[in-house]
C-alpha cells in the first residue's frame, strides 16, 4: 500500500516484477541500425550489429530486428563504412 489514510494505493508487486523484467530484456536485446537500404530488382541493407557491418536481404533483416544473431544467420561482417 501507498499513500496515507483513505486514499491508500495498492500495488500489484507480481506485475511491477514483471514489467521491470520485461524492460530489462528490452535493454539487453540486440541493437540494429539499418544505415543504407538498396531497392530495385531486389532488396538489400547494410546493418550495424555490435560495431560490425553486414550486407542482408530483407528476410534477413527481419531475422535480426527479431533477436537472431547474425552468427545463427552465418553472415560475415563487411568492411565499415567509408
């Protein structure tokens, strides 16, 4: 309870648990940052992950926005940006 007298507030500890939970493991996930995309004939973007640069298709880019590495992918950095 918070608050004094009658207008006291009840807390709901499970959830206050579990929304801290489901910020941290928003804090710790894997950051990408497109910084040029490619359209045409077919799509391709050059992300940051964790300092490295990497060429992806768009599936593979849905892949890493949605928390794969790009280890489980098997891509390999490219050269930084000029």
């Amino acid at each position: 309870m918070v608050g004094d007298g009658p207008n006291k507030i009840s807390i709901d500890m499970s959830r206050h648990v579990a929304q801290r939970r489901a910020m941290a493991k928003w804090r710790e996930r894997q950051r990408v940052f497109v910084t040029h995309q490619t359209f045409g004939d077919r799509y391709s973007a050059r992300v940051l992950v964790d300092g490295e640069y990497y060429d992806v298709s768009r599936g593979e880019l849905e892949s890493l926005l949605a928390g794969v590495t790009p280890a489980d992918l098997e891509l390999y950095p490219v050269a930084g940006e000029d």
